[in-house]
C-alpha cells in the first residue's frame, strides 16, 4: 500500500471474566485430535457481556491457552487496547507447568502501559497495556482475567471463535446480559447449537458455546471470509455513545443518526469556501466538469494526515480547518469535499468502505458502527454514480484503485442512508502492455528502449511514482523486478482525460551482464519483465480457490543480436486456456533479430477447492516458459 | 534564559534569501523530494537555579523546501523528550510556518498551537506531534523549537547529514571554560568551515562568572543519507558532530576528570551491584551446580552443561543493557532477563564451577561503535562472557536458545569489546565470532530414461545458517510442516523421504536430506539436452547497486555458499557446453568465487563456491564485490548441455 488511507480508529474488540476456577489445565488432558497441526490450544475462552445501562457496559473476561511449543508464543501475548472511553481493571492471571501447577503468578503490575498510536498518526485516542511471559519450557498454560467497563453500547464485542493458524479450540464461550425491556440485534452465524437463555430478577441472559475445534492450516488463495466460521453479533436498539443517544435498527436508521450528529454538524462552509465553489461553477457550467474542478482543487489543497479526534474517532475535522490547515483524515477530506458539493448544490454520499485489497463488504444483513475502517465520496450524476477517493492526491475523479473496488459501502447524507457496491474492474481493464527493443552486446549486457502502459488497478499502482523525484522513480522501478536494471532515462505520462486512464513510462535501460555469453554458446531470457510467482502446493485442500482481480500483461521485445552468433533452435510457441487463465508466447529470428511476444491473462473468480491443483499446475507451466532462455551458437 | 551578549548567528524567521525561492530539487544531489534550505542549532549551558541542576539549552531552527507531495513528509515533525525520575526534557517555544507564493504573491500560513500534539509514548518517552498546514508544491516551511536537557555529559550531537540533503547546515556550540569536551566528527563529510570566539563571562555559576568558548560549524551541500544492505548503524556513518565532557575544572582551580581512564571506569563496573555485583553471586549455583555437572569431566562439557542450563532457565526479554535489572538469583527464578541478567548469571555460573570467564561489555550493532580513544560508558548496551576453556577462548551469549555454543548472536557482532577481567585492567578484544554461515548444498543422483532426475538432495548449513534455518524450521508447530511448506514452493518436485538432524542439538550442523524425484524433461528423445545446474540456491539480484558507497560493506561474519553435483547420465550423452570454469578473487584473495563443471565416465560433476572470508569490506572493495555478484548472476544463468552421441 503507498497511502496510509486507514482511518477510522478500529476499537479493540475482545474483551472480560469470571473468576478463576480451579480447573485441569494439565496438558495431558488435551483431547489427541487437538493436537495435530496445533502450537497452541486455546484452553478456555469466556466472554461474559453485561450491558447494565445503554451507557454502562460491563465485559469480563477469561481466557486459557496452551502453547505446546515455541511457534506458539505469539498467542501467548496478552494486548489489552483501550481508550478514554474505557477503562481496564482486574487483571490477573497465572502460568501454568504442563502438569497445570502454577509456576507464576500475573498481576496488573506485570503490564506495561504504551500509546498504541500508529507511528503515521498525529493524534489518536488509542492505548494499549501489554504482557508477553517469558517461560523457556514447553508446553506451558497461560490464564487470565480482566474486566473492561465502556461508557457506549454501539459497539459491543463480537464473538469469533474460530480456530486460527497453528491454533485449536478447546472451548470458547460467550454470553450477553440485559435488562428486561432490552430490544437487541442480533445475529448468529453458523452456531453449532442454539443459544441458551437464562432470566434473572431483572435482566435477561443469552449464551453460545463451542467445542473442540481442530488448528487449521493457512491455505493461499482462500476467499476472504470462511462462510462456515462462527460468528455471534449482538448491539442493542437503543444506545448511548460519548454524550449522544440513538435507535437503529438497519444501516438506513444508523446512517442517518451518524450523518447527522457526526458529520453534518462539521460542514459548516466558510466564505472563501463559497467564493471558490462560485468561482469554479462560472468556469465549469457543465456538473461533471465541476465536480471534477473541485476534486482537483481538493486534491491540490490538501494532503492526507491521520488526526483521530472527536467521539470516538468517528468524527470528522470541521470542513472550515482543512480549508484553512490543508489537510485532514479521510473522514475530514471527504466531509470537506462533500461541503464544497453542497455549496454548487451537487448532493453526494459519505460512504463507509471496508478498504484494502482484500474486498471486503459491509454486512448486508447486519447494521454495525464498527465495519469499515476507510471514507470515500459517491456522487450520483444522470447516468451513473462518480466516486471520489479524497487521500489521494494523485488519481483523477471517478479513479477508485484496489484499495475500495466491487464491495458494498455504506452511503449516508442527511436524508437517507443505504448500501452502495464500487465499481469493478474487469480482468481486462487491469494491463500492463510493454514493448522493447533491445540491443546485446558481447559482454552480455542488454540495453534499449521500453514502454509500458499500465491502466486499471495497475494504473493505480503506479501512479505515486508521477509524485516524487526523478531519482527516486529510477530506484523504485528497479527494485520492482528481481534482476539489475539501471534505468537511465525516464519518462512518465498521464491520460487522464478518457473513463479508463492510464500512464505509460517510457524509459532507456541497461541491464548489465544480462545475457550470458558461455563458450560457444550466449543465453538469452528474453522474457525480462514478466514472470509470474507459482502458488505452494496444498495438498488436501480444504477451501475454495479464489482469484481476487484478473488482469493482463502484454509484453512484446526485440532484441539485436551480436553478428557472430545465429539462434539454432526457438523454443515452440505456447497457448495455453484454462478457466484460469490463458497463456501465449511465440518467438521469431529475422535475421539478427530476435522477437518476443507473450500474453497472460489471469481470470478472476472463486472455485472449488480441487481446482487449487488445477490452478497450480497452470501457474507452473507458465513460469517454466516464462523462464524459457533461447541459446544462441557461434556461427 | 541567557542573556543576548552571544552574537546571534540564526539566520531571521520567515525572511527569504533569494537563493530559497530558487532552491531547485537537484541542487545538492539528485535524491531529493525536499530539500533543506537552511538550518541553525545552538547548544549552551543552563543553570537551573531553583533545583541547582545543570542543563542543555538547545535551540533548533529549519527551512525546507517541499518539491512535491512525497516531500510533504518533511512537513511531519516528532520531537522525542525523554522522561527522567527526577527531571525531563522540556520542549518550548514552538514556532511554525508554512510560506506559499500564488501568482507571486507571498501567502503565510502559521502553525497553530492547538494543532501540536503530545502523546504519552511510553513511561520513558514524551512525544509531540505536529505538521505544518497547507503543503503544496514549492511551499517552504519554517519552523523552530528549544529543548531544555538535563543531562550535560553529551552536551548536543548535531547532524549534518540526514535523509534528505541541505544546501547549509550551522551548530553553534557554546561551552564554558570550566568544561572541557571532547570533540569528534564522523562521516566522509568535512567541515565547510569552524569560526571560534571568546563570550567574555557568558555563563555564571554560583556567582562564579566564567568566559564561554564559542563554536561554529559549517557545512554546506551535504548530500542525503542514502541506506543500503549491509550496513550497521546509520550514525556510524552520518556525516555528525559528537561530544563527550572529558573534564571539568572547579573554581579553586581543582580538576575533576569524566572521561575517565579505563582504570576507573573498571573499578565503577566491578563495584556496581547491577554488574560486577552479579558476577560474584556464585552462591546462586551453589545448590544446583553438582546436578548440573553431573557426570561431566570436562572442561567443555561443563562449560556447555551451565551454558545450557543458563538458557533455559532464563529467557531473554528482548531488552538490551549493559546492567543487570535486578538479581541474577531473581532472574533464575523469574525465568525472565535482560542480556545482563543472562550473561553474568552465566559467567557467575562458571566461575562457581572454577572455569574461566570474564564479563565483556560491548555496542550492539544498531547502537554504533563505540569510542576507542576513551571510555564512554554510555557507548556501551550489552554484555556477554568470554571463557577460556582448555586453552581456547569461547564468545558466549546464553539470550538465543538456538543458537551454537561460542557462537554470538548479529547483533552483537559489532567491532570490539571491553573485557572486565577483575584486578586487571579491562582491554579490548577484537569480537571476532569464528564462525562462518555457510551453506552448502548436494545434489546426486541419476537422470532416469523418462527424463526424471532422481537422487537426494541434501542441504548443510553450517555456523550462522544452521542458526537462521533452525530458527525458521522452529517457526513452525512441526519438522513436517517446514519441509511440506519448503516442498509447496517446489511444485514439480516429489519427495519420496527426509530426515533433519541437528534441530535440538545445537552445536551440530543442521543438515536437511530429501529424497526427490524432479521431472527435469518430459523425455530424452532430444538431441540436446539443456540442464540448469543452480536449481537451489540461486542469486537472482545483486545487493550492492550504487555506484559508490561511502561506509563499508558488513556482513557481520564471513560467509560461504557452495554447490556440489553428481549426477549419472545416460551413456549416450556427451558434454556440448557446460558454464565456463571461473576462479575469481578480489585482489587480495579474501573473497572469491569459483566454479567448474566436467563429465567424467558418465557422471557430471560440479562445484561452485562463492566465498567471503572477512566480515567487513572497505569501501574500496565495494566495486569489486558488486562485479563479483554480476559474474555470479551471470553464470548462473548458463546450462550444461548434453547432446546425443
């Protein structure tokens, strides 16, 4: 990622206890089947939820784990994030030999306190306190307790107790308590067995359990959510967060009541704001046009820094300071923008997106204020919807990349809120096609002329290089590729004005010692530039396969040959089809010349878990001709 | 603050030279998203007088130029104030300005207070935050700040150099009389120019009025700091101005030395609770050493039983010191230490079984090197033992649990350190860590009539790679599931049978044998075949890619790679072409690559062996080693080619 886009502060989620019990935590009772593949065993998690008041909620805590040996140190860390609408107390817990007798005890003193502010931050109300135990023999057993008090209930833990890499579950527990006249949300999601429901004098308890999950395994290329983990989501209709109360019961009630108390009040427009919206509307009459003046007049303007201030970081930075500071998080460069819109009386959507290249949506069947961690600006024009990604400085209007493509965002204004999918790129919108004519010397050594155009996610990719210095584009693209490339010349261009833009790099290269002169004979890849990665053998695969974006890339190269050498035998052109994919390589002599052309074209799709073979198999056979060398002979 | 009889050498706040709005982006060198304009540091003496506290009063102002939106990180300012028991760094004073020209016209826009921020970083660390506003292409911004430190002993290093250039870059440095520094500057740049000058009673003390000496340094055009691989700690290397108070004279006229002679700094260390405290501690093994040595004769084997026994009773907390955080006997108990804690509870452990061994305070890598003209004690961050076991000498540091006996982890192969031998006077010696990482590969076989290479393929590594690889192979829950992970990124290979041995034994070599079957060809019905023989192992890239480095090349220990073949051909292939033979060495023959491939009766034999036999290559070896990596790379690429006879 070249931007740090992420802003909305994520609220450290897991949480609470019961008192110790005194239970068997010997290792020997472990049941054998949670064993295998497992550095670790989650022993005993239990997380008990008691919302006394919407403005009081009360998590208690408990966990166990075993780790068996030392790959499983890491889930022995205890992290406990906070922030000031929180506070920690009765922390206390305990390690365990492998005979499940206590060799220390853990207090709140053992815990170091930091910022857990992310180091690109300017301010964030993030804390975390921290504890990593040091014990030297395996197997050993952590336990411990604490309890969370939060000031809110618009965000309630969820419950995910699903097994990790290297790590089995024994047993995991959770359970939400309420008062009586409590109306809840709730969704449950592939619960093995029903909930369980108390009642007590006052109040109502629901409880979920889970046994005996065995450690998995990672498998690459595994779609982004496992449909059969098991999830448990609770919030209740009437809650309370820093100073305001609401009622929801579906993201059009939730959107509403965040844009209007969170939002709308930031966007208070200054004079200079509306002079300068005045002025670009007398410049650009037609509506696209000006919305695409004044992105670029808010691209030019500001710049991205991370200020998470204001009701838990849902809150945006008045529009009238980034006007005057010039910059702002995504929430306030997004609000700001909107401001702008609405001074040319241009409506638009402040949109919640779950960013990052895995595409993520918000639950369709489930409002929550804590899915989504990124802000993006949709605006609805007569023929389709224009969306503004306001961190970047770089892209044109309507430009989203693969940081928010294809995944349901959650759109708000005053009026009205709902979910709204980003467009996609289709496999063959995302290409590189590069062209080169090369000259090999005696020494081996491989120079010329390339072009390569890059456009969809690809453009995205590269246009931060049009952003820095000459010096500094010339490092980067050479540390892209896997072999010494001295670029000597370069030039970038931008084509910005179609719906698809693109940006192509025209460069004079050196690539030393490339090919190989050895005896009689001098080696050759003229592939330079493309080589694919192979995925790893899974055997037994147990999810999905799942090509997340196609694309394209077009290479075609000529290459001088030295007078004294004549190609005695051209490796034979290839065209490979799959459902993944498809493959083309041809090669060609005229005369000195040698000529290259390949095609790839990687599909995007989800597939069975046997076509993960299928699929590695396809991906091995073109880098082997990726990597095919012609061999060239003394005449 | 102090009065104004210093001769004010800051250049003026938001006041341009005509240089500036000129400044362009490839002015100093041609790394540059932003540049530094103009810069003024002033460090002097403060007196605190309600406290009687000694203090630095530094005084830091900038200019820079932003070229484009990556420069704008320039913009982003953190400023560390570090938290003492007794007092803190105090930053004040914080001005800041961006400067924007539209249509030529000069638009300011000034930081404002309530957009500085302070984060409570940790219990030892302040942090304040801030960014200058409106940032555009060409915006210049300004800004100044002043730190009160209450620690004299380093007065206030200032540098030069830094990751983006500067056209001009002052320190003033003003010292009274009575304190005496010394002075040192590192880094390939000189000075531009050192004015000096007197202030008549510039600095009081108790009423004690005394003259200053007032320093300037100059240096101009100091290019960015550029990192590569293969380097220790930047501040080794950046072009900076050091201090060190060396003595300090009273009013009586007596003299009171800080930089110490060894001598004292011996005595301070072997008296400290915290480190020569710990090393007599020997009754900690009392009880537990007969077990331990139990059945043991040897010096060695005792040594290595103790060492052992150290490790896993005491995990490392991946903290460094140079002192123990509490008692060696707490540590055992707590099963949890600093490097300190660890190591003198290792040297007290083997003094208690009467081996030899001394406690040996050293600089890890990313602390710099440490000052060999005089003791600076605050140079130093870790300690480890040196043993002297049947007339040979062992490094032993007890924090890596899979790590070799005599075998020092990077981080402490940094130069040299100080051994703290008691009633002797400590010493130098070189840290030399003995061991190579080598890795040396096997492949034999036979190429099957199907076109299948079938054979073993066995990988030992030796030294520091035995270290790296059992540390990878225990990243995983199980041996099975390293080798299924390894054997996923060879697709096409199909493993009949492995073993792995030397993962719990740590002095031994770990070596990884497969058994594999590898379709090399579909068929031998050609009439040339074409075989890669770099199927492992292979460089595809060459780490040094600048045309001249300035700081030497560290590899941290000497290394090796090499690659031995046997394969059986069928009768009917003769050699066509094979990579050429090569022997190349660096001039004077301390690293060097060799290569030769020949078929004899039917077998193709190899060895390939690229060689590094020194940790450190000076700067003037730097062209050569790249050249060396471009042959190797280059080889690589080139077959053995069989044709039918």
């Amino acid at each position: 990622m070249h931007f740090l886009k992420y802003c909305i502060c994520t609220l450290a989620m897991l949480s609470g206890t019961v008192s110790m019990a005194q239970k068997d935590y010997a290792v020997a009772s472990i049941p054998k089947e949670l064993l295998s593949r497992a550095s670790a065993v989650l022993r005993e998690e239990q997380c008990d939820i008691e919302m006394r008041a919407a403005d009081e909620v009360v998590t208690r805590y408990h966990k166990a784990v075993t780790i068996l040996n030392s790959a499983g140190d890491a889930y022995a860390s205890i992290y406990l994030h906070y922030n000031g609408g929180q506070s920690i107390n009765g922390i206390k817990g305990e390690i365990l030999d492998a005979s499940g007798h206590s060799i220390q005890k853990i207090t709140s003193k053992n815990f170091t306190d930091e910022s857990a502010v992310n180091n690109y931050s300017l301010y964030e109300d993030s804390r975390v306190k921290y504890f990593t135990p040091s014990v030297t023999a395996y197997p050993y057993t952590i336990l411990y307790d604490y309890e969370r008090k939060s000031r809110q209930s618009l965000l309630i833990p969820d419950w995910e107790p699903n097994p990790r890499h290297n790590m089995a579950v024994q047993s995991s527990r959770y359970s939400f308590t309420f008062p009586l006249n409590t109306e809840l949300l709730i969704s449950a999601q592939n619960c093995p067995t029903a909930r369980q429901e108390s009642t007590g004098k006052n109040t109502k308890t629901y409880t979920w359990e889970i046994q005996n999950l065995k450690a998995e395994r990672d498998e690459s290329l595994s779609p982004p959510e496992d449909a059969r983990s098991v999830k448990v989501k609770i919030r209740p209709v009437d809650f309370y967060f820093y100073k305001q109360k609401g009622t929801y019961r579906n993201w059009n009630d939730l959107g509403k009541w965040m844009f209007n108390n969170l939002v709308k009040p930031r966007q208070t427009p200054t004079a200079s704001m509306i002079s300068t919206v005045r002025q670009l509307s007398s410049e650009n009459p037609n509506k696209q046009q000006l919305v695409r003046a004044l992105y670029q007049y808010m691209q030019h303007k500001t710049r991205y820094i991370s200020v998470q201030i204001g009701i838990g970081g849902f809150q945006p930075m008045p529009a009238s300071d980034v006007d005057r500071l010039g910059y702002g998080d995504c929430k306030a460069l997004v609000s700001y923008m909107q401001t702008l819109l609405d001074i040319a009386q241009i409506p638009s959507y402040y949109c919640v997106v779950e960013a990052g290249n895995t595409k993520q949506n918000m639950d369709a069947a489930y409002a929550s204020m804590d899915q989504g961690n990124h802000i993006i600006l949709a605006i609805p024009l007569e023929k389709d919807t224009m969306w503004l990604e306001c961190t970047n400085p770089y892209i044109p209007a309507g430009f989203l990349g693969d940081f928010t493509d294809d995944r349901l965002t959650w759109a708000s204004n005053a009026d009205t809120s709902f979910l709204l999918r980003t467009p996609a790129y289709p496999s063959s919108d995302n290409k590189q096609s590069r062209t080169g004519n090369y000259t090999i010397d005696k020494e081996g050594n491989v120079s010329g002329d390339t072009k390569i155009t890059y456009s969809g996610t690809d453009y995205d990719e590269h246009l931060y290089l049009t952003g820095i210095a000459e010096s500094e584009q010339v490092k980067k693209i050479a540390g892209d590729f896997a072999i010494d490339i001295r670029v000597q010349k370069i030039r970038l261009q931008r084509f910005d004005t179609s719906d698809r833009p693109s940006l192509a790099e025209t460069m004079n290269i050196l690539l030393p010692k490339y090919s190989a002169p050895n005896g009689k004979y001098l080696y050759l890849q003229p592939n330079i530039f493309s080589l694919v990665s192979v995925p790893p053998d899974v055997p037994n695969r147990r999810l999905p396969l799942y090509l997340n974006r196609g694309y394209v890339r077009e290479d075609s190269a000529s290459f001088a040959i030295p007078d004294n050498y004549t190609a005695e035998q051209l490796p034979k052109a290839i065209h490979y089809r799959t459902a993944y994919g498809q493959y083309d390589c041809s090669y060609a002599m005229s005369g000195q010349q040698l000529r290259y052309y390949r095609r790839f074209v990687r599909n995007a799709g989800i597939f069975p878990p046997e076509a993960y073979a299928e699929y590695v198999q396809f991906m091995s056979r073109v880098a082997d001709n990726d990597k095919n060398k012609i061999i060239f002979m003394e005449k | 603050m102090l009065s104004a009889h210093v001769q004010a050498q800051d250049f003026e706040f938001g006041q341009l030279a005509t240089d500036d709005q000129l400044a362009h982006k490839n002015q100093v060198d041609s790394v540059s998203n932003a540049i530094v304009l103009n810069e003024y540091g002033r460090a002097e003496f403060y007196l605190d007088d309600q406290r009687g506290q000694l203090n630095i009063q530094y005084y830091h102002h900038v200019r820079i130029k932003v070229f484009n939106k990556d420069g704008s990180r320039a913009a982003n300012i953190q400023l560390p104030a570090y938290k003492g028991e007794n007092s803190s760094d105090f930053i004040s004073d914080i001005k800041g300005m961006t400067i924007n020209f539209q249509n030529g016209n000069r638009m300011e826009t000034p930081l404002e207070r309530k957009n500085i921020y302070e984060e409570n970083y940790s219990k030892y660390l302040t942090l304040t935050k801030f960014t200058l506003p409106n940032i555009q292409d060409g915006s210049i911004i300004e800004y100044s700040y002043r730190v009160l430190i209450p620690r004299i002993f380093n007065f206030h290093t200032w540098e030069f150099q830094d990751r983006i250039p500067k056209v001009h870059s002052q320190f003033e440095a003003i010292i009274p009389g009575a304190y005496n520094y010394n002075v040192s500057l590192r880094g390939p740049y000189k000075i531009t120019d050192v004015k000096s000058s007197l202030v008549k009673e510039g600095f009081s003390l108790g009423g004690w009025r005394m003259d200053c000496s007032d320093m300037l340094y100059t240096m101009n055009n100091v290019p960015a700091f550029v990192e590569e691989d293969y380097m220790t700690a930047p501040s080794n290397f950046l072009s900076a101005i050091y201090f060190e108070l060396s003595d300090v004279y009273t009013r009586e006229g007596a003299h009171r030395g800080y930089t110490q002679k060894w001598k004292d700094v011996d005595d301070l260390l072997l008296s400290d609770k915290n480190f020569g405290g710990q090393l007599k501690r020997k009754d900690a093994f009392k009880d537990i050493l007969p077990a331990i040595l139990a059945g043991k004769s040897e010096e060695r084997s005792k040594a290595a039983a103790i060492y052992e026994y150290v490790r896993k009773q005491i995990k490392w907390n991946d903290h460094s010191g140079m002192y123990s955080t509490g008692n060696i006997e707490d540590a055992l108990k707590k099963h949890s230490g600093n490097d300190a804690d660890i190591n003198l509870a290792l040297v007290a452990g083997l003094s208690a079984a009467g081996i030899k061994s001394h406690a040996v305070i050293l600089s890890t890598r990313n602390n710099g090197i440490p000052n060999k003209l005089f003791p600076v004690i605050s140079d130093f961050n870790y300690v480890v033992a040196l043993a002297e076991i049947e007339g040979k000498q062992y490094w032993l540091d007890a924090t890596e649990p899979l790590m070799a006996f005599g075998q020092l982890p990077m981080r402490c192969l940094n130069d040299s350190g100080r051994v703290m031998e008691p009633k002797k006077t400590s010493y130098w010696a070189a840290i030399d860590p003995r061991q190579k990482r080598a890795t040396h590969y096997y492949l034999s076989g036979e190429l099957l009539p199907s076109g299948t290479l079938k054979g073993e393929m066995k990988i030992s590594n030796a030294g520091y790679a035995a270290f790296a690889k059992r540390s990878e192979i225990a990243s995983f829950a199980s041996p099975e599931e390293y080798v299924e992970t390894l054997m996923g990124r060879l697709p096409r290979t199909r493993m009949i049978h492995y073993s792995i041995t030397g993962m719990d034994s740590t002095d031994e070599d770990l070596v990884e044998t497969y058994e594999v079957e590898i379709p090399l060809f579909d068929s031998l019905h050609f009439s040339r075949l074409y075989f890669n023989p770099f199927m492992v192992g292979k460089i595809t890239k060459n780490p040094f890619s600048l045309s001249e480095r300035n700081y030497p090349v560290d590899f941290g220990m000497p290394h090796e790679e090499a690659i031995t073949i046997q394969v059986n051909m069928p009768k009917e292939f003769a050699l066509d072409s094979k990579p050429q033979d090569i022997r190349m060495v660096l001039p004077d023959r301390n690293a060097g690559f060799r290569s030769t491939f020949k078929l004899e009766d039917g077998t193709l034999q190899g060895s390939y062996n690229m060689f590094f036999n020194q940790a450190i290559y000076s700067p003037d070896d730097y062209l050569n080693l790249k050249e060396l990596y471009n042959r190797v790379i280059q080889l690589e690429k080139t077959d053995v080619i069989f044709k039918k006879s």
